[in-house]
C-alpha cells in the first residue's frame, strides 16, 4: 500500500475514533470524560493529517480549533476526575 492509499484510507479510523471519544465524553464519570477529551485529541491528529493531504484547510483550522477545547475539557474535568478518586478512596 503507497503512502496516498494509507492516508485516502486515514479517513475511516478518524471517523471512528470521533465516534468513540463522543461516546466517552458523555460518560457520567470524569475520569471516562477526560479519556474522551484524550480520545478527541487523537482524532484531531488524524483529521489533521488526513487534511493536509488533501488540503482540506478549512477542516485543518477546525480540528485545531477544537483541540484547543479539548485541551481545556481536560483541564477541566481533572478536578472532578481527582474528586472522584479521593471520594472512592475514602468509600
């Protein structure tokens, strides 16, 4: 398989990993959500380089921009994620 196959191929794994990070980001615990956000980011990359190739620019600066939320979705359910941990603990 030459490297324009793979990338034309790139597209499926993408839409998957989109799929379960949306899943995963509607998890009732913190810690599932920010493997979402984790899970988001991959597909980010994935849309990204799949973008490139086709130059598809416009789909390149919305997969930025929504990694940038992702990062800060992260951030932001740490804190309820470390809550959640120390209430376990103590359970």
């Amino acid at each position: 398989m030459d490297l324009d196959t793979f990338i034309d191929f790139l597209q499926w794994p993408a839409m998957a990993v989109t799929l379960a990070a949306a899943f995963l980001v509607g998890a009732r615990h913190a810690r599932r959500r920010v493997f979402g956000f984790y899970t988001f980011i991959l597909s980010n990359v994935l849309w990204i380089v799949w973008g490139l190739h086709d130059e598809a620019w416009a789909l390149i600066t919305l997969q930025l921009g929504l990694t940038a939320m992702n990062v800060r979705a992260i951030f932001r359910n740490h804190k309820e994620a470390r809550a959640e941990s120390r209430q376990e603990a103590t359970a």
